[in-house]
C-alpha cells in the first residue's frame, strides 16, 4: 500500500505522505516489515511477520531489531484498542529479553496493557516463532501527549 512513498523524504512541517487506512492499520515501516495485525481489541493484540531475507543478520538468524520492532508495534496496537482515535502517544521505555533465535518462519508477537494511568501505559509482549517457541520477552511505557486545555477568561 505504502511502497510508493517508501523513498519520499520526512520533512518536518509538511504533511505526511500517506494516511493510515484505519487507526488500527500498519503504517509504512510495519508494512515494509511485512507486519500483519491479526487481532487488536480490548487491550490485546497479536501480530505476525514473516522472516524474510531483508530481516536477517549476518549469520542469517532474524534480526533483533526486527524482532524487537514486532513487539514494539504489537504493544501500540493492544494499546491503540483502548484508547481514543487520533490519540497521540510514543514509546518512552523499551526492554526486551531474547531466548531463542528465529531461523525461518513467521514469528508472532501477543502483547498486553498491563498497567495505565493518566499519561503513561505499560506493556508487555511474548514472541514466538513458526514452532510456538518463546524467542523474545518484552516491556515497554508508552506516554500520552498531555493535552493542552486553554483556559477563557
């Protein structure tokens, strides 16, 4: 969907070149990645990508930055799923765990809110790959942008 705008440049101040489909939809780096969300409601969300030769290392295991992507965006859509459409919030925190490598298949990323208060949500996500093995644990805080609330006098 987004593979015309792949190479336009992000310049600051000057509209997006694309629009999301949905406010839970991948945006170009998750598509590029080739991110499927197969489920986000209620807190939850799953989400698989297929371990192709642009996200392996040079030992040809999958990436861990791809793997840590996966479960970065699978924390925003469980996240996504509770809050308001065209909420603004970024990833503030991240850890990740490895445990074991991904050779080949499609991984699969279930994430969860664990925690929220007024600004700031944490999460959580299991990775597993093709043979249901855990290959990654992970944790994260996301922010709410404050709103700015003018005040009439």
């Amino acid at each position: 969907m987004y593979d015309k705008v792949y190479e336009e440049p992000m310049i600051e101040g000057v509209p997006l070149p694309f629009e999301l489909p949905a406010w839970i939809a991948c945006a170009p780096f998750e598509e590029y990645l080739g991110m499927r969300i197969e489920e986000a409601s209620g807190g939850r969300a799953v989400l698989t990508m297929p371990f192709r030769v642009k996200l392996a290392q040079g030992k040809g295991l999958m990436h861990g930055g791809a793997v840590t992507a996966l479960a970065d965006t699978a924390v925003a859509m469980a996240i996504k799923s509770i809050l308001p459409e065209d909420t603004h919030f970024v990833t503030v925190e991240m850890g990740l765990k490895f445990h074991a490598p991904v050779r080949g298949g499609t991984v699969r990323a279930v994430a969860k809110v664990v925690e929220r208060d007024e600004r700031n949500i944490r999460g959580e996500a299991e990775v597993f790959d093709a043979n249901g093995v855990k290959v990654a644990t992970f944790h994260s805080v996301f922010r709410v942008r404050k709103t700015v609330q003018r005040s009439t006098f």
